[in-house]
C-alpha cells in the first residue's frame, strides 16, 4: 500500500465518501476501574485474581485520571467550531470526563510536514507516550529499542468489537505490526479497506442492450464487448469517437481505468509479492502469467478498442471521458461509480451502469488483489506508564463512533452538512473497520426487504434513506444505487467476501535496503517496457528479456531479502 494513505482521505473520508455518494502497572500508578464480575473473582480465590488481572472493562475510567502525550498530524479539512482546537474539541472533553484521560497534544504539524517532524523527534529520541508512525518509522524505533511490546495489552485491553474489526482482514494488519514475534503497533485500518479494494468491471449497460450484447462473465466476454463498444457506434452519434476499455497511463496501478483487474483475469499481479508454487515469494511485475495479457492489450490497442492517447491520460481525463459519454467498459474500484459514472448519468439520464466481478481468462477463478489493510500503526513508546492507553483511546473512539446509537439526533462526529465540520478527524486515534460499508450493503438489503430502517445506526441509515428515495423514482439519488443497489459495487465485494477470495501483498515488512535502493528504478523500467508492448512498439517477447534483467539488476536480490523476511514470518 502506497504510504502518505491520510485518515482524513482514506479512512473516515472513504466510508463519508460512499455515505455522500454515498501491562504491568504499579500499584502506584492509576488503573482503570475494574467490572465488577473481575473485582468479585478477585476476592474469590488465587485463580480467581489471576484471571481477574486480564479480565477489565475496555471503556473503564480511570481514577486517578492519567496523563498522556502524542503528536499530531492535521490538514485544510480540519474545521473546528468557535473555542476548538486539535488540543481542545468534543474528544478530547471525553476523554477526560468520562474516562479519565488527559491526551497532550507534545505537537501538531500540517499532515506535509509530520514524517519530516517525526524524523527529528525519532532521530533524537524524544518521542511522546504514543504516535502514529508508518512501517520505516516503526522498524526504526523497534531496532532502536524504543517501542513497548503490546501482545499482552492487546489481548487484555481491547474490546470485543476492536478484537473482531481487526481480524476482519485473517490478521494481516497485525501481521504487518509484529516484529521479532512481538505486537508493537496498532494497525491504523481504514473503512472500505481489505475486500473493498478489490478492482471489478463497470459496464454501461444501455450500450449492451442496444448491441444485444450479453453481460461479461468470461474475458471473451470483456474482450467482445469492448471491441463492439468501440467499433459498433454504441452512442449511435455517427462518429468513431468511443472507446472500447479505458486504460490510464498508470495502468498497473490504481484509479479508474486501471489494469490490475485485468491482469488478475488472467492470474497476473502488480507490485505485490505472491506465493509461487514452491512456497517462494516472487515480485507480481516479472511472473510470465502477465505475459498473454499484454499480447491481448497489443492486439487490442492495433486493432483501435484502447485509446491511442492512453499513455499521456491520467485517471482524472478517464473520469472525464466517462462524463462525457465516451467510455462503457472501465475498471475501477468500489467507490468509483457514486461519483465517476454519476457525472455521465447526470449529463446523461438514459447512460445506465451496472458492477461486476472480474472475469477470468481460463476455467479457474479470477482473485483480485487487494490492498494492505493498513500503512500506518499506532505505536507506544518503551517504558510508558500506561501502554495501554492507546488501546483504551481506540475502544472509545469505535465505542462513540460505531457502537453507540445517537438516534433520532444525528451522530456528533459525522461531517456536519452545514458546517463541514466533521469531528471524527479529532481523535488522536481512530482506526475504521475494513467491512463498514459492506456490512451497511447487508443492513440495507435486508431493511430494503421490510420496508424498515428505523433501527439502523451510521452508515447504513443514510444509505437506506438514499435508497429508499431512488425506488420512489428519484434520479438524483441514482448514485446511491449505483453503490449500494442490486447491480451495485457492493453487491460485487459482497460476492468476493461470500467466495472468500482476494490476493494480499504477502510481504508485509517495511522496504528492504536493496528495495529502497533499486526499487523505485526498476519500476520505471516496468512502466516503460509495458506501455511500449501494449502500444506495439516492443515485441510481446520483450517481456521476458524485461523480466530477465529487472532480477540482474536488484530484482534477485529484493527476492532474496523478501524470502528471508518472510522465513521468519510465516
């Protein structure tokens, strides 16, 4: 997962995206207060007590109240009402009141300035109780000694409800936490993550129906239709100005009008590292199943069904072409519809979409990869009085944000439509589950079914409301159908889920040395000899003299350094 993924962007602002578009304390120190079925099983006997020490309330006050100190990144979208402030707001009153925790901001910095920041405090050794910090910057303090080891705080301190939020990606995020066996951060998840990321296929469907075409469930399928939508004048204007599939220029990456869709079609991955039948880790870029889909790309391009300008066209110009009626077959990602096919719909109230899975190539199942579950960590610096306490922060933040129904008053800490303030973004630590909205898509459909969604807490309400619109005939909440509808993007991640498929990066460490050093080179090479064999300028054969020297010049070695990593971390 590309670092600089921000809270406000990615996580909180993902789910409000689609909601729019849709320890070992001395006796010394204070202590949360304990339940009382643990306090009674402490008097009880020996075993009792024992038991009664990992057994705490997660949302318990702490008395005496406790300080603690972090650091903090913020942005333009941070808005605050008269008197507030990232060192004063709604959380941090909460925090104190309700649950005995003063968090001391040690510093705030524009979200471009905080690795810069961060660098400096970690070089000199004066970091706060906790912070957020990502995978370099993690290895760094854990070589250096600086970091608290949290597997046992974990396992006591986090509720339920966190417990299962970050299991919901089989313990990849936690996986990527643990060095040398031990837990020493929190993963920083963001809604819409793990299955959600997954690629799928937006089709305009009137342009089928117009072609007689059916809908794509193999890549000759997808092959057919792009080639038709392309050449057979779908928007019946007279002109050869469609395009058959959108491709940008960024094509192995992501954005709309990406490949890496395609290229899981025919069992091929991008820029992550996957199990080869050995049980090696190979790099996805230079395995020969990417090879029969750049032929077919060749052949396609030659024969004018991809857009001889995609090589200069980066997503935002495919979200252009999409409004403008130009594009009926793109791959894009769960979100994309509620905002990119909306344009052309709204232009266009007879341009109509449906989301499907991505298709395979042979008899065996397409898996689509997935993103890493989490690109930055909550961690605790070595010797803090109180290592759990960012445990404790995230049980509240989920406690407040998720579990708990403000009903019939709006959640507090979602974006006010007036103000555009949203209070979510104030909490020092805010991790969102990977399933909200795919958990939402469930509560819908089955509210959808009766009619009732009186009961139905953040998102899902607001996705009910909007869809309960759109089938009273309003249009302008099509892009909500879009999203959550039958032949919506959820319905497609709800088949991933059911099926249990998607392909995560396997290496899950921070960069390598040889990584670091040849990496970013040998990607450009990957960029060039792909663009050039699609585009016909290099054989399709070049391919394997591409993959041959990527290896000789750091690739081997990169394997080499991955494999080692993963020895120990099966």
């Amino acid at each position: 997962m590309k670092q600089g993924r921000k809270y406000g962007a990615v996580s909180i602002g993902s789910m409000m995206l689609l909601s729019v578009v849709a320890s070992a304390c001395s006796n010394s120190t204070a202590q949360p207060e304990a339940s009382k079925s643990a306090t009674a099983a402490a008097s009880a006997s020996p075993v009792a007590a024992q038991t009664a020490a990992v057994k705490v309330d997660p949302l318990a006050k702490y008395v005496p109240p406790i300080e603690v100190t972090t650091v903090r990144s913020v942005d333009a979208t941070f808005k605050y009402a008269a008197g507030d402030s990232i060192d004063s707001n709604i959380w941090t009153k909460i925090f104190e009141q309700d649950y005995g925790i003063k968090v001391k901001n040690a510093w705030s910095v524009d979200s471009t300035q905080y690795h810069q920041k961060l660098n400096v405090s970690i070089a000199s050794g004066d970091i706060p109780d906790f912070l957020e910090v990502n995978k370099e910057e993690m290895k760094r303090l854990a070589d250096a000694g600086q970091l608290e080891d949290l597997t046992k705080v974990w396992a006591q301190y986090s509720s339920p409800y966190l417990k299962d939020m970050l299991n919901q990606d089989g313990g990849i995020g936690i996986k990527a936490a643990t060095i040398d066996g031990k837990m020493l951060g929190i993963p920083h998840t963001f809604s819409n993550g793990g299955i959600s990321t997954a690629e799928m296929i937006y089709v305009r469907t009137d342009w089928l129906q117009k072609l007689k075409l059916p809908e794509p469930k193999t890549m000759d399928d997808v092959i057919k239709i792009a080639t038709a939508f392309a050449k057979q004048d779908p928007d019946g204007n007279g002109k050869d100005d469609t395009i058959g599939l959108a491709v940008n220029k960024d094509f192995w990456d992501y954005g709309h009008g990406s490949l890496r869709g395609f290229f899981n079609g025919y069992h091929g991955y991008t820029d992550i590292f996957i199990k080869n039948p050995s049980g090696k880790l190979v790099y996805g870029f230079v395995q020969k199943e990417l090879k029969a889909p750049l032929k077919k790309l060749q052949e396609l391009y030659k024969d004018g069904v991809l857009d001889k300008e995609f090589g200069v066209k980066p997503p935002a110009k495919i979200q252009e072409d999409v409004a403008a009626g130009r594009v009926g077959l793109a791959y894009g990602l769960v979100s994309d519809g509620g905002y990119i096919q909306k344009e052309n719909h709204t232009k266009d109230p007879k341009a109509q979409w449906k989301v499907f899975p991505i298709v395979s190539a042979d008899s065996q199942p397409a898996v689509p990869q997935l993103y890493d579950t989490a690109g930055t960590f909550y961690v605790v610096k070595k010797g803090s009085k109180h290592p759990e306490a960012a445990i404790k922060l995230a049980n509240i933040y989920i406690n407040r944000f998720y579990e708990k129904s403000y009903a019939p008053d709006p959640n507090p800490f979602i974006t006010d439509s007036k103000t555009g303030i949203m209070a979510a973004k104030y909490a020092p630590v805010t991790m969102d589950s990977l399933n909200t909205n795919l958990d939402a898509y469930h509560q819908v459909q089955e509210s959808l079914k009766t009619g009732d969604g009186s009961k139905l807490g953040f998102p899902a309400s607001v996705h009910f409301d909007r869809m309960t619109k759109f089938k009273a005939g309003d249009d302008t909440m099509w892009f909500s159908n879009i999203v959550m509808g039958d032949g919506g993007s959820y319905s497609v991640i709800d088949q991933y889920n059911k099926a249990k498929i998607g392909q995560y990066n396997l290496f899950l460490a921070p960069a390598t040395p040889t990584m670091s050093e040849k990496l970013p080179t040998l990607k450009k090479k990957v960029a060039e000899t792909f663009t050039k064999i699609i585009m016909g300028d290099s054989s399709v054969d070049e391919f394997d003299k591409f993959a041959e020297e990527f290896q000789k010049l750091g690739g081997d070695k990169i394997e080499q350094e991955v494999n080692d990593w993963y020895a120990k971390n099966k």
